[in-house]
C-alpha cells in the first residue's frame, strides 16, 4: 500500500502539505489551529517550516490574533514576533 506523497520526505515537506486546502479545511491552516488552542511549540515548527504567518481565515484574523483573543499569550506572542 503506497503512504501520502510525502513519506520519506521529512517533516518539513508533510507541514506543508498539511498547511495547504487540501490538507485542512478551507477555513484556517494548521497554524491557525495552534494558536487557537495554544501550541506554542507546534505553531513555531510549522513557522520553521515556512508557513506563512500573515495568512488570514475567514474571520480575517491571523494566527497570532486568534491566539491573542484565546488569550493563549505565550503562543501569540511566538507567532507574532516569529522572523
């Protein structure tokens, strides 16, 4: 049985599958679900992955704004000062 497309690739390549539409619903990125529920370590894997920080969902919040409204502190923090 063949596994995803990205088996044997690394854990950079299966975020980035994961942060596209066709890996989470059309709402929010995995980031998005870091922050709301406060992962911080998790939401700066996927930032070193090269996920995209500025992304907005469909309430037009990014990730560190919707951590920040969670009042998830640390994470948003992370998310939002992450270079």
């Amino acid at each position: 049985m063949a596994g995803p497309a990205y088996a044997g690739q690394g854990y950079r390549r299966a975020a980035q599958h994961l942060a596209t539409k066709e890996g989470v619903n059309d709402t929010a990125c995995v980031l998005h679900h870091a922050g709301k529920w406060g992962q911080t370590r998790s939401a700066l894997f996927l930032l070193r992955c090269g996920l995209d920080k500025r992304i907005k969902d469909n309430e037009k919040l990014t990730a560190g704004t919707l951590a920040d409204r969670e009042e998830h502190i640390v994470t948003a923090q992370a998310i939002m000062t992450f270079a």
